[in-house]
C-alpha cells in the first residue's frame, strides 16, 4: 500500500495536438492554419500537475502502452505527481486536437483511446491504497467511474470536488456529493436551467443540487456560494494568449489548498489568481 496522499486525481492523460489559428472557422468553412505543435495534457493530467505544486497528488487513470503513455507518465513524475496507480493499456494513448484563436479562446475534440479502459474498480482500489483529504474528478471517465469516486467519498467523508466538463447529465447522489462543484458559466446553466441573467444566480441555483458551487466567469472573476452565502472574486484583468487548461489549473490548485486546510473562497482566490496568470504566459508546444 503506498503512502497516503493529500489529493488524487480520478481522470485522463492526453496528446494535445495544438493548431494557431487567426480566428475559428465556420460551418462548412476552410481556414490556413498559423501552425500546429504538441503538448501534453488531458484534464486529469493537468490538474494533477497543478495541484501536486501545492500539496501531495496522485493521479488515477489509464495511458496506452505506447510511446506517447511514457510520456506522458514522464511528464507526471517530472512534476511530482504519483502515477503508481496510472495503468497501462492496449488500446492507444488518449488524444485532442486543440483550436486556438488569436484572442486565446479554443475549441476541443478529445479522442478517449486508452482513458477508455478505466474501470471503476481500479478506482476505488486506488482511493483505498491512497486514501486522500480530497478527491477532483471529471466527465471524460466512463460515467461508473464518477459515480464511484462520488460515493466512496460520501462512504468515506472525504471532500469530492467535481468538474462535469465536458458537460452531461449526472444521478442526483453524484451533484449532491459534489462540494464543491467546479464549473464554467456554461456549465452551471447546464445544471440550474431556471435561473435569469443575473451572473450570480446559477452558482446559488446550484446549492439546491450539490453541498456548494465554484463557477468561473473568466476574465470576470469567480463566483462561490456555500451554505447562505454567495461570494464575487475579481480577477486582475489580463491579456489572456492562450485560455487552454486555465479551468484545469483552477480546479487543481483549488483541490490542493482546500487539502492544505483553507477555507472555500480563500482557496478559490488562490486559483483564480493562478489561473489568471496562466492564461496570459505564452507556452510551448
């Protein structure tokens, strides 16, 4: 059994294939692209690195037995993430193919591959062997999985923190272990539908569904609501170049200080400030 560790990550390892584009196509439309380059990532992977830069990690999930899973295992170890629990697989090592505009906004398609293979059981013998104060996981798991993760927490009082990106329906016991749930705008009109335009009003619509909301805004700041209370954080506004895993970066550095003891909106401050900054660093393929 290895040591316990203060966060694991349940979730995926990817190839980004990256291509610069002036601006996103249209329907049907042709564009030149600028170029294109790699990089490595997976919202799994991204979020272990960022919170294993604040508190001990490990990640949970399944890279190919191939060239690409070494590195990507590489990648982890070198940022001193645990990946004693990351399987290898047949099936070929997860990829996206990333569009990036000049205004630093992105469109994704993720090709599973080897995350695929992550079984539910795995998980939970990982979450046993580890057993952290915190638990992050996301949508690009097979559905069993997030279920799992959310009820071995509740089994266990352990904080599950989740980011339903890409966005999807989830049981009712899911979103009501979520504590809190990490979402962007989009996401949260996902799953408070009946709220107005208010900014506000969908992270305290969530409370009705999960123990306590984050909700991004971007360059306008976050948005936390926890028992009675709403809170707005600002941001420092930025030129953002490239806004690809910045909501990664948030929900890993969040997970990683609500484990080191801070409270909700303090450890919210802490990532918006990190993913503000994130945002606006040019970064290589």
């Amino acid at each position: 059994m290895n040591s316990p560790v203060d966060v694991a990550v349940v979730g995926t390892l990817n190839v980004d294939v990256i291509i610069q584009v002036e601006r996103m196509p249209e329907a049907g439309e042709t564009i030149m692209g600028r170029s294109v380059s790699q990089r490595l990532g997976g919202k799994g992977a991204n979020q272990a690195l960022a919170a294993a830069r604040h508190a001990p990690t490990a990640l949970i999930g399944t890279v190919g037995d191939d060239e690409d899973g070494g590195r990507l295992l590489a990648a982890q170890r070198a940022g001193g993430v645990d990946v004693s629990h990351v399987l290898r697989a047949r099936e070929a090592s997860g990829t996206a193919f990333i569009e990036v505009d000049d205004d630093g906004d992105n469109r994704i398609i993720v090709l599973a591959g080897a995350n695929r293979e992550l079984t539910a059981e795995h998980a939970l013998h990982a979450l046993d062997a580890t057993f952290p104060g915190v638990v992050l996981t996301q949508l690009e798991s097979p559905p069993e999985v997030t279920e799992a993760v959310a009820d071995w927490c509740s089994r266990h009082d352990r904080r599950f923190l989740l980011n339903p990106s890409p966005v999807a329906d989830l049981p009712a016991h899911v979103l009501a272990a979520a504590d809190p749930l990490v979402v962007n705008e989009h996401e949260a009109r996902f799953y408070a539908p009946d709220v107005d335009d208010d900014p506000v009003a969908p992270a305290r619509s969530l409370l009705r569904v999960a123990r306590s909301a984050v909700m991004t805004l971007g360059a306008h700041g976050v948005v936390v609501a926890e028992g009675s209370a709403v809170r707005r954080i600002d941001v420092e506004q930025v030129r953002a170049v490239d806004t690809t895993g910045a909501g990664d970066v948030f929900a890993g550095i969040l997970g990683a200080h609500l484990a080191s003891g801070h409270e909700l909106v303090a450890a919210a401050e802490l990532a918006a400030a990190a993913a503000t900054e994130f945002v606006a660093r040019p970064r290589q393929g």
